[in-house]
C-alpha cells in the first residue's frame, strides 16, 4: 500500500488519493454484456466495442492486486426465480432474447449461469468483493454502502461497463452517498462511443458535478511515485 497520498491529474482539476481508502472499483465486466450471445448483444449492441476496455481494467488489477488496495467487482444480474427483476426491466424494448430466457451462455442476466460471470481476464481472487446487483446502479439493492464504511473507503477508482449506463448511474448514486469517484476513461466503454464521451464529460463537468475522470495510466504512475 503507497505510504503517501497522492495527487493524481484528472478533469476538472487534480484529486488527491489517499490510498488507504480508496477502493479499486470495476463494474459489471460480465460474459453478458462483453461477448457475443449474452443480454447486451440480445439488446441489439456490437459487444466488441467494449473490448478496449479489459486491457485497461487488467492493468488496474494486477496493480492493485499488488499495492494491497481494496477491489470490489459487480455483476449485474438477477435471481433464477426472477423475483428481484422488475416487470418493467424484463419486458423493455424487442430484444431477441429476455431476461430469463435461455441462451447460448444460459440464461440472459440470471446469476449463476455462464454469461453472468465475469469476463475469465478479470476473474475475482479470492478475498475480493464481489457485488451482485438488480439494478444498474450498484448501490442500489446492496449491501455495498455498508461494506465500503466498515472498511473506511471513501474514494473509489471506477472502472467497468458501459460508461453511459451502469458506471454513470453508480457514481451518480456513491456522489449522493458522499463517495469521491474518478473515473478511469480508458478502463470504460460503451456500446455507443458518443455516449462514452458524453458520459464522462457529463462526471467531470460543472468543476466536477459528479466525480473526476483520469486514466489508468495516470493512476499507474501516481501508485509508482507513492
Ligand atoms: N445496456 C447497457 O448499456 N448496459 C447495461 O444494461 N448494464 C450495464 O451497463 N452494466
């Protein structure tokens, strides 16, 4: 663990790490949404555009995995007896296959099945958190809130997929709760380039509305310098 804090270069300005509670945060890196026949291709994505992304977060992880800094993983995903996926949710949209339905990786978005798990480059170690969520956000429904205050943590390094949906709407809900957020640009994606760019100007704007965004690389030194 880097002994000193440091300050890392972001937008809208630069933000101090205190690396003793700061948590390491990738969200919903699943089968699902990353490879093809899971729930964001059944959507109607290109799930390759999110491809860029894993190099990024894998570097994140062995680095943390390294300095001892906490990691905390997300699934999207919902119970077999899809009693916590909301009608609304299932019934969304003409996708050609829904939330339930059996598909070449299980069934779409249903825990325990193939396409659930995360993708094998950023499997959890044993030790990590592994938060599984109904929702997009990742507070939301879990028990995530609770857990980051018992270990102190107050800033999180997010990373994860996609930028505009489920990384967006969970810094939204840690801003609310108090949380410093910086975004790692580079460890996002998004089945919508535009959105990606649109997502994270809409975290950094206004000095700062929702959070700060930097790079992977840009943390990578920083932990180096620490
Ligand atoms: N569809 C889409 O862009 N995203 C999601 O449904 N979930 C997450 O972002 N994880």
């Amino acid at each position: 663990m880097p002994s000193k804090a440091s300050m890392l270069p972001a937008e809208p300005g630069p933000v101090e790490i205190d690396w003793g509670t700061t948590a390491l945060m990738i969200i919903d890196m699943q089968r699902d949404f990353l490879e093809p026949g899971g729930f964001g291709e059944t959507l109607g994505n290109d799930v390759s555009l999110l491809a860029s992304a894993v190099g990024p977060c894998r570097k994140m992880l062995a680095a943390a995995r390294e300095v001892g800094l906490a990691v905390i993983h997300t699934r999207e995903g919902h119970q077999p007896d899809l009693s916590d996926a909301p009608r609304a949710k299932i019934e969304r949209g003409a996708p050609s296959l829904r939330i339930g339905d059996p598909g070449p990786m299980g069934r779409i978005l249903i825990r325990g099945e193939p396409g659930h798990d995360i993708v094998p480059e950023l499997y959890p170690a044993a030790g990590e958190i592994v938060i599984d969520k109904p929702g997009k956000g990742a507070f939301y429904a879990t028990e995530l809130d609770a857990l980051l205050r018992a270990r102190g943590i107050g800033t999180l390094l997010v990373c994860g997929v996609t930028t505009e949906v489920c990384v967006n709407t969970t810094v939204r809900e840690a801003n609310d709760r108090g949380y410093r957020c910086i975004v790692l640009a580079d460890c996002c994606a998004s089945y919508f380039p535009a959105f990606h760019e649109a997502g994270l100007a809409m975290i950094k704007a206004q000095g700062g509305i929702f959070g700060w965004v930097s790079t992977s690389a840009a943390v990578l030194d920083a932990m180096r310098r620490a």
